[in-house]
C-alpha cells in the first residue's frame, strides 16, 4: 500500500536531494515531494531536516533508511533471480516418465543447453503421471495412454510395438515370435493397474476372445523384469523397453494389434512458462 511512498523516500535519503531522485525515479519533483510528505502526513513522522538548499536525515529518517535499505535489496535480489529464471540460467523442471528412456536424450539436450536448470525425474505409470500434472507435481509428463482433455497440450514422441518377455529357459525361447493367440492360459506377470502396458494386454486378449491364465501382479518395470527372471510367468513391455538382461528372452507378437503410443504432456496453462516451453522445443528436435 505504501511501496511508491517509501521508494520515494528511499531514493531522497541515497540520492541526496529532491531533485536527483525524481530525476533517478523518472518522476516530477512535485510528485515525488507529495509521496514524501504523504508517508510523514499518514504516520505523523517527520523524515527530512529541509532547507531551502538542502536535505537531512533526521533520526526517524536514518532509522527507516536502514530497513529500506534491506527492503530494496531484496527486491533487487528478487528481481535478479526473476531475470536468471527468465534466461533460464537458474530454475527447475520437474519431468513424470512411464520409462526414462523415452525422455533422457531429451533432458540430456535440455542440461547441456541450460546447465543452471535442475531437471528432476520420476518415475510411475500413466494414471500416477496424468494425477501429478493435474496435481501440479510434475511439469511435464511422459506416458501412453493420455485422455481426451482440452486441458492438456499433446505431442507425440513415438510408437513401439508390445512384445512379451520370457524368461531364457522357457520352451519358447528359441522362436523369436508367436502368435498372440499362444498366449491363452499360459501363466502371465502383468503391470499394476492404471499401467497403459496392462490395459493394452487386457484389451488383446478380449479383441481375440481368449482366456487370461493365472496373473501375477506386480509394481514397475523392474518388478516385472525380476518376476519372469525367476521363471513366474509372461511379461510385456514396449519393444524398445527390453533393454539387455541375459536372463530373458525377448519375444515378438505377430498379430498383435494395439502399439505402444508415446505421448509428452503438459497441461495448457503451463506450457507458455518458460522453462517448459524451452523443454518441449527441444523434445520436437529430439524426439525420434
């Protein structure tokens, strides 16, 4: 309420005078002489010792010029760290992935472009990554499975095709591929619920109208990895989620109708801020 005032004074006692601080303000000195005599006016308090060729601190005057002082240094330091952020040279961005490797050579680009910002990944399936951009947990997400919603601006980063994991001693190792069709009874290690990978499985096996086996359940890719490993039964993952372990097989679905759809998102009302607009600029050169 009383910030133009206060400046006011503040740039009479550094400035020494009336005139230079109207002249350092871009103000008139009538105006800037009322803020004064308004804040002495308001608060009973007299601030300058005036003369006709002068002007002087008085007691009160050196007392507020000391919490001035600290008052616009802070807003210089504010003011500072605004413009960083604004070039990017300070900040943060918070990223939610359904896998890291769909995003990492994006993030690496983004780092060697901005070094001063901190970049901080999570990890979750599609359901928790969509709760956390609405939640305003995450900045950005990356995942499958993204709802018809005007809130959320979309960019496609790519599609994969499914294909099913088993562990290296398993009967079918040395194929290579099966129809989808084999899958029916055979034991299965299936993603959490609210995992896009699980719901693509569930709707194959309802498209062709064939019978699940038993299901273990498990949380995260690495769960499922471990799961087959040790000889528990089929997992699935998007193709370029395999990686390398020697202890599984990797096996390709010939009839398989439903790919993986990798999506970057980011709610509307974000996406103009700064540092996630400099993040998904990058992703539409990165992206494969």
């Amino acid at each position: 309420m009383y910030y133009s005032q206060l400046r006011a004074f503040h740039a009479v006692a550094t400035q020494g005078g009336f005139s230079k601080a109207a002249e350092h303000l871009h103000l008139t000195q009538p105006t800037l002489s009322d803020q004064v005599r308004k804040l002495e006016k308001d608060f009973d308090i007299l601030l300058f010792n005036r003369t006709s060729r002068s002007v002087a601190l008085t007691d009160a005057g050196r007392h507020l010029l000391a919490i001035t002082n600290r008052m616009f240094e802070c807003e210089g330091e504010a003011l500072e760290y605004l413009k960083e952020s604004q070039n990017l040279l300070v900040g943060s961005l918070t990223l939610s992935a359904d896998a890291p490797f769909h995003v990492l050579r994006i993030v690496r680009a983004f780092r060697n472009r901005y070094p001063g910002v901190t970049v901080n990944l999570k990890i979750g399936n599609s359901e928790d990554i969509l709760n956390q951009l609405y939640d305003f947990d995450a900045d950005v997400g990356v995942f499958s499975h993204v709802p018809d919603d005007a809130r959320l601006k979309v960019l496609s980063l790519r599609d994969d095709p499914l294909v099913a994991v088993i562990n290296r001693d398993h009967p079918w190792a040395g194929r290579g591929a099966v129809q989808f069709k084999e899958l029916a009874g055979e034991p299965l290690v299936l993603r959490e619920r609210g995992s896009t990978t699980r719901k693509l499985v569930e709707q194959e096996f309802a498209r062709l109208e064939i019978q699940m086996g038993t299901v273990m359940e498990v949380e995260g890719r690495e769960s499922i990895r471990e799961a087959v490993a040790t000889g528990n039964g089929i997992g699935f993952v998007s193709k370029p989620e395999f990686g390398f372990d020697s202890r599984l097989v990797m096996i390709e679905l010939k009839d398989c109708k439903l790919p993986m759809h990798e999506y970057m998102v980011c709610l509307e009302n974000r996406a103009e801020t700064r540092v996630v607009r400099a993040f998904w600029e990058l992703a539409m050169t990165e992206r494969d």
